[in-house]
C-alpha cells in the first residue's frame, strides 16, 4: 500500500497492530485477540522453595561486582530526598530495590532503583537480567551470568537474539513498565503493546509477534523510524541517511525492510510499508 501522506493508511493499518492507542480516551486498546502466536514449551516449577535465596545472593554479588550500582543505592538508603527505600527478594528468582524522588520542577514522582531476574542456565549457572531505573547515565537493560558466587557481563544481545533493538531503544525505562517471573520477561513499550519474551533454558525467545513501532506525523505524514533521522515529505535525499538515500529502502537494525521509499528528483514524495508488523504512534 502506498501513501503519500499517510493520513488514511495509518489509521487504516493501526487496525493490524498489536496495541493502538484510543484517540479519544488516550488508553491502549489490545487488537491481539484474534492473531495466532507461537507456542513453546515452558519449564515449570512445583516444588516449594524459599523466596530469599538466589535473587537475593545475586543482588549482593553484584553490589559487589558494580561500584557505580553500589554507590548508587547506598546514595538511595541515604539521602532524605530519596524516599521509602526499599530492597527486596519478590521470590526466589526476582528481586527489586525501589525509591521515590520528587523532582523540583514540578513535584513529578520518580521511581529509583532496579529489577532482576535470575534464569537457571543448562550449566547449572544462572542468567541475570537487570532493569535499572535512573541509576546510571544510560539506563539500558544489562544481563550478566553467576556462578559460585561470582558475577561477571554477559551479552544481551545473546539473551534476547530477536527483538532486542526493540527493548535497547528505552535507554530510561520506566520502572513500572517491565515484569519479571521465574519464567518471563515482559515490557509496556511507548507504542503502548506489550513485548513478552520466555525464557527458553539460555535464550529469550519472543512469546509473541513483534511488532516494530514507528511515528507518523499526521499533519504532514513525516515517518520516524527508530534510532533513525526522520524522513520527510517532499524533502531531500540529502536528508536521509546515506544507505537509505542509496536504496530508497528503510531497514531497522536486525536488517529486516520496513518501508520503501517513492523518490522523485531527489525528493522523499512518498513511502510504502512493507512489513506488515510495523506499528505506527501516531502524532
């Protein structure tokens, strides 16, 4: 389908997205219900364990392991501005450190702290993810793999081998926006859809479509792709990154085509939407 303001297409194809936003009541509307997912086997766990032993021994560990992580939250336990401070084992395999801070411009309330969670490896060591939540300069979630006590990095962009340019973007994640179980990792992304993965032995794995959202500017049909300068209507190649200008084709990180461009003497006059799980925010 091609467009060249886009206006009537978008909304046409929010319709297929998995979660669009009202626009009359600004509330997210699910439009999952009918789309067929994956289905994996998940391991589960009947057995009766106490809640304070891994999630807690790996918080320490990694106090201990990240200098900047531990000045942090003994910044957080005690300054007064910081309030309710509060670190705890959720259950045997997540832990949370949480506080509140009011910011002086204008009193907004302010989650601090992080989430983790500790996947069993096959190796008998576990896989820890962390969300932190404006503790450092670049909040990005970080994995790390323990074992006999000791903590060391591990690459995230193995732990979540599809989809991860997704979760990357969000480089301050809202603390409420990300849920941690013995069994899955789930995130509210700012197109208001929820990105849920499953852990599957010593990889995320999507437990559902993906979809990969973008912003359209209703007022002119401007696209925004992610991590990418914007394109505009009736503007210049010299705008666009060079590969694009090159292509006429617009690709998100893991390669895979989202658009294709209509281009006339040098000029952006309209664009196609090829992938049908590209989502748009609308603006």
């Amino acid at each position: 389908m091609k467009k060249q303001l886009l206006i009537i297409p978008a909304i046409a194809l929010l319709a297929s997205c998995g979660g669009q936003q009202n626009q009359n009541s600004g509330t997210a509307t699910d439009t999952t219900a009918n789309v067929e997912t994956p289905q994996y086997d998940v391991a589960t766990t009947t057995e009766s364990e106490p809640a304070d032993t891994i999630s807690t021994k790996v918080w320490e560990a990694l106090l201990a392991f990240d200098k900047q992580l531990k000045e942090r939250i003994d910044e957080f336990n005690r300054v007064p501005r910081f309030e309710n401070p509060n670190g705890k084992s959720t259950s045997k395999t997540t832990y949370e450190f949480s506080c509140i801070f009011h910011s002086e411009e204008g009193g907004e309330e302010i989650i601090m702290g992080a989430k983790l969670g500790c996947f069993p490896m096959p190796d008998k060591s576990w896989m820890v993810v962390m969300v932190p939540a404006n503790i450092y300069e670049h909040n990005n979630i970080r994995a790390y793999n323990y074992s006999d006590g000791k903590v060391s990095k591990a690459d995230i962009d193995k732990v979540f081998p599809e989809g991860f340019e997704l979760l990357a973007n969000e480089d301050y994640p809202n603390f409420n926006d990300y849920k941690i179980d013995a069994s899955t990792f789930s995130a509210e992304l700012p197109a208001r859809w929820l990105a849920k993965y499953e852990w599957k032995g010593s990889e995320f794995r999507p437990a559902q479509p993906l979809y990969e959202p973008y912003i359209v500017d209703m007022s002119n049909g401007d696209f925004y792709p992610m991590k990418q300068n914007p394109i505009r209507i009736n503007s210049t190649i010299d705008n666009l990154d060079s590969e694009i200008a090159k292509s006429g084709v617009v690709k998100n990180s893991s390669g895979k085509t989202l658009a294709k461009l209509d281009i006339k003497n040098k000029h952006v006059v309209g664009y196609s939407i090829v992938d049908p799980n590209v989502c748009p925010i609308l603006i």
